[in-house]
C-alpha cells in the first residue's frame, strides 16, 4: 500500500450537517486535502492538542495514550487506510518491544491520538485518489460553507469586551471543558496583545 503523509490543515463546522466538523487532511509535501465529516467532541479532541491546550481532567484520548503508556505500549504511526461508501477505515500501528499490532479505528480518533503521542499520519493513495480534492475545489467548498454559515463571527461577539473579561472567560471555558470556545477567546486575546505590543 502507496502511503501519504498528511496533517491537520483546517477543522471547521461542517454546513452538510448540523453539529458536525470537517476535518480537513493536506499533504505534507503536496496540495491535496481530505476532508473527512467529524463529530463535535472528536473535533474538540483534536483542536485542544494542537493547540497545545491543557484539558482540566483527562479526555479520553489522553486517558487512552496513558493507559497504552503505563504497559510501555508507543502508537508509531497511524494510517486512513480505506473508504467505502463516503466511510474512512483507520488504524493505529502500535509497538510493544518486539511486538507491533494493528487496531482498527475511525480517523477522527487516529489523528486525536497521533497528535497525542506526535506520530505521523499517513493516508493511503488510493483513498486520496478517491476522496481528495485540489486546492481549486477545496476553495470551492470552503466558500459554499461560509455561505452557509449563519452564526455571528465570534469576534464580533466579543469585541465590546476589555481583555480583562476575555481572559477570565477563558478560565472558565477551560474549566467547563469548552475548548472550542476557549480557542475563540485565547486567539481574540492574542490578537489584541499582538496589536498593542505593535503599536
């Protein structure tokens, strides 16, 4: 099997269906993407640790990645494998010793747990042949689902607020396990310390 590596480009809410992301995978060294429909809180798994946010219990794919470490087991590598009637197959290649072991999984927790453990993502050319798409459909997609898009832009919802207020909604954001909130208010918080160190 002829493997791609690729990495998280983009996770966005999905206009197709209520309540789900797209999970948007692009060639490391290439300019096809994936985008492959995700649930909410796989999607919140994912953003939190590229994020380099820290969760205040354990999510369960951390819970996964310690559990897998306390038997000195390492996930080295995970792959998108197949796809079959618009659902991608996945699995995690794991090591123990001299042992190796292929789990089946969906790729929504592959990428989550690979982030976790910073293992390479890998998908397989066929299903990029399938299911990929270039960057000039890609923008085409992106521009039908803003169209679809009907919330208020988060930055217009908190641009009344002083900094002061943001940071301590984030703090509790963190604490109610709103991660996606808490990127909204962490990146609108950075941006305005940006613009003040600038000027």
């Amino acid at each position: 099997m002829k493997k791609v590596e690729v990495e998280v480009s983009d996770i966005a809410l999905s206009g197709s269906s209520s309540g789900a992301y797209a999970m948007v995978l692009g060639e490391v060294v290439g300019s096809r993407k994936l985008p492959i429909v995700i649930g909410g809180s796989e999607a919140q798994a994912i953003a939190i640790e590229i994020e380099k946010m820290k969760a205040s219990r354990p999510l369960t794919h951390d819970l996964l990645k310690s559990a897998l470490e306390t038997f000195a087991i390492q996930v080295t590598e995970v792959v998108i494998y197949n796809m079959v009637e618009g659902v991608f197959f996945a699995k995690l290649l794991c090591v123990s010793g001299s042992q190796e072991e292929e789990i089946d999984c969906r790729p929504s927790d592959a990428v989550a747990i690979a982030y976790r453990f910073g293992c390479p993502i890998y998908c397989a050319e066929q299903v990029l042949k399938m299911a990929g798409i270039g960057p000039e459909e890609m923008e085409r997609v992106e521009e039908a689902e803003a169209s679809a898009e009907i919330e208020v832009a988060p930055e217009e919802e908190v641009k009344e607020r002083s900094t002061k207020a943001l940071k301590k909604e984030l703090k509790q954001a963190i604490a109610r396990e709103d991660y996606e909130l808490a990127s909204r208010l962490r990146d609108q918080i950075e941006g305005r310390e940006n613009t003040q160190s600038e000027s």
